[in-house]
C-alpha cells in the first residue's frame, strides 16, 4: 500500500483485495481510495474485467483509476472470477454467475466504511456489456453506469453474428478468450495454491467458438445479457459512449432513444478505446466528463450535465480527392 499526494485528493493504493461471496468463492481486486475516507466515505466506481488487474490491463488501469480516486472517488478494478487472482473458473461471456457475482461484489463494496453506500460501474467492451447487464438486474446500491464500445444486442450486434451472418471476429476473439481462460494467477498473491487453480483453469478450457457457432439463430443463448429485451429493466442513468471507428457505435442511439432512465451518449471518432486515449483523434478529456456524470448521479451535486445534449456526435467531414502537393525539398 501507498499513498500519493499528486491530485486534489490523496490516493491510498491496495495493490489486492479480496471480496468475499457467499458461495466462498473470492474475487481480486485492486483499489485507490481517497485517504479521507478513514474519516469520510465516498461513493465508489468499479470496472469489473476478466483481463488480469495483475498485468493484463495494469498500464491502462493506473491512471484512470487513479484520477477517479483522486477526484474523490474509491475506484476499484476487479477481475472476473476465473480470471486474474480470481478464484473459480471463468467459462464463458456474461454467464449468470457472472452477474450474480457482480451484484454481490456491489453490495459488499458498499457495506465498507470507505464507501457511502451508492456505487457506480464503468467499463469498456466486456464492462460495458456488463455494466449494462448489472444494471438490468437492479442491485440497490448501484445508482448509474459508464457503458463504453458495448452493445445492447449480443446476438444481431455484437463480435459473433451481425444481422444473422457470422463474423471473422467470433474466431479471433474466441481465441484470445480461450488464452485468458488458461492464464495463471500471480503466486505472489495466491500463494501455493496457484499452481492448483491454474491446472483446473487449464483442464477446463474449451473452444469457445465451437460454443458460439451452435447457436447460429437468436436463442435463449442470446437473449440473455441483451438488454434490447427488456430496456424497461434499467433504472438506474446510463452514460453511453462509442465511436465510429468501432464495431460498437450502433448500439449508442438505441440506447439514448429507448431508455427510459437519464442517458447521454457519445460517439466519437476513435476505435475500440476509452475516449481520454482515443485514435484517431482527436481525444476528449473523458474523465472529467465522467466525473461530471458521477458527481450529478452520485454525489447529487447539480452539474448542468443532465440538461445538456442527450446525443452528441463527432461528423465527419468529406474533402475532394485531389493530388498530393509536392513537399519541400
């Protein structure tokens, strides 16, 4: 644990915590708390991955959450169980334990005497499918989410099948999930055990492609954990961000269009990225952005961001084709 001074609120870091469920399973975690939060709590925003706090997203993770915590948020990044330093297996995407195991971590999270009790979920691809699917199910203490390159539909609109027609995407990415699958735990944390639950993760893995190829028609299979089934079920605001540059952009309006809770979208001109790091350019300050979002639906402080725009947009602009000017010599 370290504490850093360089915001307008000090950072305590805990490099790995651990969240109790009711099953015994435990998932990992790692958290920036405000130091004041000894005295005062704070509402806490949480990114729930399977991608390995550890080393898989750790450059990534380090600022953002950082900032948010440093603005005065206890901001967590946990991983998904099976994955990470994660106990349990990890099977399959946006299975129900998945999103069971979410609300729990929610509640438990907002039991803690760092924590106000209202807690918030942010993510990008993977956490903003099941942000918005977390939010479906209406855990008491969950009061907005960031849901960014997500979609609403997972059986016309996502990697695996769009419009019925099965896309190159559903090999490529069940291979990169099948590898995190069979990533170990850091022994570091897990101790002995870790070579234990890295043989049950490996002896455990199977093609997920295969999977998702045996449901090539919009089943139960893919109704589940798309929220196009039921928009009514979220309550809670939803900032909704894509780009253009993405697979995910046409989810954005239907969500701004179709919820009936506060939304506010975003499409910009970047690919499949938080918009703070986005390429092409230009990028925003995203964060700032979010923490508007979060001090409106959070905090209740009156920001003015829920009377802005509902949908804002990047456009394009088109410029003639035309020859190259000569350079310089």
């Amino acid at each position: 644990m370290r504490i850093v001074a360089s915001f307008p609120h000090k950072v305590r870091e805990i490099e790995n915590l651990w969240i109790p469920l009711a099953d015994g399973t435990r998932l990992a975690a790692r958290a920036w708390l405000p130091a004041s939060t000894d005295q005062e709590p704070v509402p806490a925003i949480i990114e729930y991955i399977p991608y390995g706090k550890r080393d898989g997203t750790r450059d990534r993770d380090e600022p953002m959450h950082h900032w948010l915590a440093g603005h005065g948020y206890a901001a967590l990044r946990i991983d998904l169980r099976g994955s990470g330093e994660s106990d349990g297996l990890l099977l399959d995407e946006y299975l129900p334990r998945e999103l069971a195991d979410g609300v729990e971590a929610i509640a438990w999270i907002a039991a803690q005497p760092w924590c106000d009790g209202k807690v918030g979920m942010i993510g990008k691809s993977w956490g903003g499918f099941n942000a918005l699917q977390i939010a479906a199910l209406r855990p008491p203490a969950l009061r907005t989410v960031v849901s960014v390159c997500s979609t609403d539909d997972r059986y016309s609109d996502d990697a695996h099948y769009m419009g019925g027609c099965l896309l190159n995407d559903n090999l490529w990415w069940g291979a990169v999930f099948f590898q995190l699958c069979a990533l170990p735990p850091d022994p570091a944390l897990v101790g002995e055990r870790w070579r234990d639950m890295w043989r049950e993760r490996l002896e455990s893995c199977t093609p997920h492609p295969a999977r998702w190829m045996r449901h090539p028609l919009r089943d139960a299979y893919w109704r589940h954990g798309s929220v196009c089934e039921r928009y009514e079920d979220i309550a809670c605001p939803v900032y909704a961000v894509g780009g253009w540059a993405d697979g995910y952009s046409d989810a954005i309006p239907r969500l701004v269009s179709r919820l009936a809770t506060p939304c506010r979208a975003v499409i910009g001109p970047w690919g499949h990225q938080y918009p703070h790091e986005g390429v092409p350019g230009p990028a925003i300050g995203f964060l700032q952005d979010v923490r508007r979002w979060c001090d409106q639906w959070l905090r209740g402080v009156e920001t003015g961001i829920a009377t802005e725009p509902a949908y804002r947009v990047w456009m394009p602009e088109s410029v003639p084709a035309g020859k190259a000017e000569p350079s310089a010599s």
